[in-house]
C-alpha cells in the first residue's frame, strides 16, 4: 500500500513538472512578462492539474450560477463529498 501511495506521489509530482514547463513554453510563446506571465503562469498550471471532480463541481456551481463566496464554498463541499466516494 505505501509503494502505491508512493508511486501516486511521485505521478502527481512529474505531471505537475510537465505542466509548469508546458505552461512556461506557452508563456514564451505569447511572450508574456512581468504580472501578466505570472498571472498566465498561476491559472494554466491550476487547469493543468485540475482533477475530474473540480471540473465537475465547476460545471455544478456554473448551472447554479454560483459566484464569489458561495462559489468558494460549494467548490470546497463538492470536491470534498467527490473525494470521499
């Protein structure tokens, strides 16, 4: 069991690597600087981790047309009630 939490760690870790290099190449590639890179930086390695569940909750709370506070919380409920199934 801990060779396989380990083996899902170290999966995670390297996808997380190709993401933020992906994200860095396309930030070249739009030759974005300063605010703007580290804005681009934040939101692309953020949708390039995103999990099943998040784009899932998404979807909810967007047909609810939930923003602001109460998108934050029910984002937070829905993944948390995702990951316990």
């Amino acid at each position: 069991m801990k060779k396989l939490i380990g083996l899902m760690l170290v999966a995670f870790a390297a996808s997380n690597v190709y993401a933020a290099d992906d994200c860095a190449a396309r930030a070249a590639e739009k030759k974005l600087a300063g605010a703007a890179k580290n804005s681009f930086m934040k939101k692309c390695t953020a949708d390039a981790n995103a999990t099943p569940e998040n784009a899932a909750c998404a979807a909810t709370a967007k047909e609810k047309k939930l923003a602001g506070a109460a998108k934050n919380s029910f984002m937070k409920k829905c993944v948390a009630d995702a990951a316990a199934k």
